[in-house]
C-alpha cells in the first residue's frame, strides 16, 4: 500500500484515547478502544493530511465562510454542505481504503493457500483450470468501486455549495463549472478535474450505463478476478480489471492495481482541496474587507466531521477543534 492508502496505525488510535482520560471516566475510554478495534477505522495521517489542513484553513474564516456563519439560514444550508468536501469525502475515502485493506488480505490468504499446493504434474504445458469461490473478494471490489464514485460525487455536492448550486455528480460537476462564479475559482477546479478525469473512466463512463461502476452498480454481478492454475503454478485473471488480458505484460497483483487507483483518487481529492483554497484567497484578496457585527447563529452547535466529533466554540470563535 502506498502510504495514504494505509489505514491508521492501531497504537497511535489507542494513544488518542488515552488522553482524553483526564476528561473522561476510565470505563468509558477503555469501551471506546475496545469499540475501535472491533468495528473503527481511521485512514493514515498521511492520507488525512489534505483534509486536516483544510479543516485548518476553515478556522481562520475565509470571507465567505464568515459570511455563511452569520446568517442562520445559510448556516443551515451551505455552510453544513460545503463541508462535506473535508467531513464526508474523507469518510468515504476511508471506505476506500477500508475495502482495499480487505482485497489485500484475501487475496493474500487465497495466494498462501495455493502456493501450498504443486499442480504442475496434474497439467499438460499451456494448460489451465479454474477454479475456487472468492465471493468475499468479489463483495469487497464491488464496495470498493462503489465508495471510490462515492468520493468524487461528495466532492461534486460539497463544492456546488460554493457556488449556489446543487449537484452531486461528478460526471455533471464540469458542466456545473462552467457557468459558474466567481470565475477563477471554477477554473481552479475545471483545471483539477481535466487533469485527473483520464483515470476515473471505470467509475465515470462515457456512454451511459457503460462504466464498471455502472455495470456493478445497475446490471451485472463483476467478479473481482478468477484463479487459474496450471504446469506454471496459480494467478488471477480476469474480473472487472481484466486482469492479465488486457495487459498481459502487467505483472501486478490484483490488490496493488487497486492501491494505485486509490492513490489517484487521493491525490486528485489533494489538488481539489489545496486548489480550492489558494483560489479562493486570491479570489477574496480582490474583495473589500467586510466586518459581521451580527450575533453568529446558535442553531445548530455541532460538526460530525469524517467520523469523529468536533465541537464548535460558538461563544468564542466557532472553529471546527
């Protein structure tokens, strides 16, 4: 795995429980670990990083969060869904890494399973069987592509917020772009997304109905891959990354084709973020300096942000902690 595709190291978790135990009862701490090493899962700081930061950057209150937070009708709406871009892509980027960690493992104990095995004696050269139920394998690949569109589609609803539009389709998002203002922000993201739309084509498709996604996710059960054994031992081919078919040259894993795609998603989520910030301060450099003497709405004092809860300091500055 590439570093922002890891998930959180266990220890590192446990030690951020443990300090809370001055504020905490003991029992309740030691439920919580208990509780995050049954069902919690965190992605690496290496991975969060892009979306720390960004939360960082919300906290110094750019114009036209100060703007959103002053009124209580668009703190209600735009403000909670703009926020989506660091809360709910990150949750779904962890989903992400979440089902790849899986992939890994299975497809790891089906290789130790089969390298225990010599069949090269029961085939004749060139020849090959297949063979083997790796429904598991097949569940987690589909939840993977799934969470993978997800991402990108969070992405597309959160940043229209910006622009006072509503649409939560990537594949639309462009569009969406195009006519919207302020003009150097959009072309900021226009920018990203022409860069990076190249490597989402099986979650993102041309025609229709026609894109991996759209085939597990409407019409057709993909498998993850099939085994083939033979005189020269096992591997996987085919499946929905046609493994060994359409690039027979292509000796990667079936777990490390996957890791690469999460890594591109990661790093267009990065671009998407770190260009959304830098254009809109030049953006707002260009604007007069507004003062809010108004009260900052109290309606709703919360964030649930990528899985953890943040609390807002309404009476002192509302940042997200």
């Amino acid at each position: 795995m590439t570093m922002e595709t890891e998930p959180a190291d266990l220890k590192s978790q446990q030690a951020q429980y443990n300090n809370m135990r001055p504020f905490l009862e003991s029992k309740i701490i030691e439920a919580s670990i208990e509780i995050y090493n049954t069902s919690g899962f965190e992605i690496s700081a290496e991975g969060a990083r892009p979306f720390v930061d960004f939360v960082r950057w919300i906290n110094t209150r750019p114009q036209f969060i100060s703007e959103w937070r002053s009124e209580a009708k668009t703190e209600q709406t735009l403000y909670p869904r703009f926020m989506i871009v660091s809360g709910g892509v990150r949750s779904a980027y962890a989903a992400v890494c979440y089902h790849l960690m899986r992939i890994k493992e299975i497809e790891a104990s089906v290789d130790a399973i089969l390298s225990k095995y010599d069949f090269s004696s029961q085939f004749n050269p060139n020849q090959t069987a297949s063979f083997g139920n790796m429904r598991q394998l097949d569940f987690e690949y589909h939840a993977f592509v799934i969470a993978y569109r997800r991402c990108l589609d969070y992405l597309s609803w959160g940043f229209s917020a910006y622009f006072k539009q509503s649409q939560n389709s990537y594949n639309k998002f462009k569009k969406t772009l195009e006519r919207a203002h302020p003009r150097s922000v959009a072309e900021a993201l226009i920018a990203v997304y022409e860069k990076h739309i190249g490597k989402f084509s099986f979650v993102i498709g041309t025609e229709r109905g026609q894109s991996l996604r759209d085939r597990i996710g409407h019409s057709e059960f993909v498998q993850a891959a099939t085994i083939n054994v033979g005189s020269n031992g096992h591997r996987f081919v085919g499946g929905g990354e046609n493994l060994r078919i359409s690039d027979p040259n292509d000796d990667r894993s079936f777990s490390e084709i996957l890791d690469s795609k999460a890594h591109d998603l990661h790093k267009c989520i990065s671009e998407f973020l770190y260009s959304f910030q830098d254009s809109v301060i030049s953006f707002e450099n260009t604007l007069p300096i507004q003062k809010f003497n108004g009260p900052l709405s109290t309606q709703h004092s919360y964030y649930n942000v990528d899985n953890r809860t943040f609390y807002l300091e309404i009476a002192k500055s509302w940042k997200i902690s």
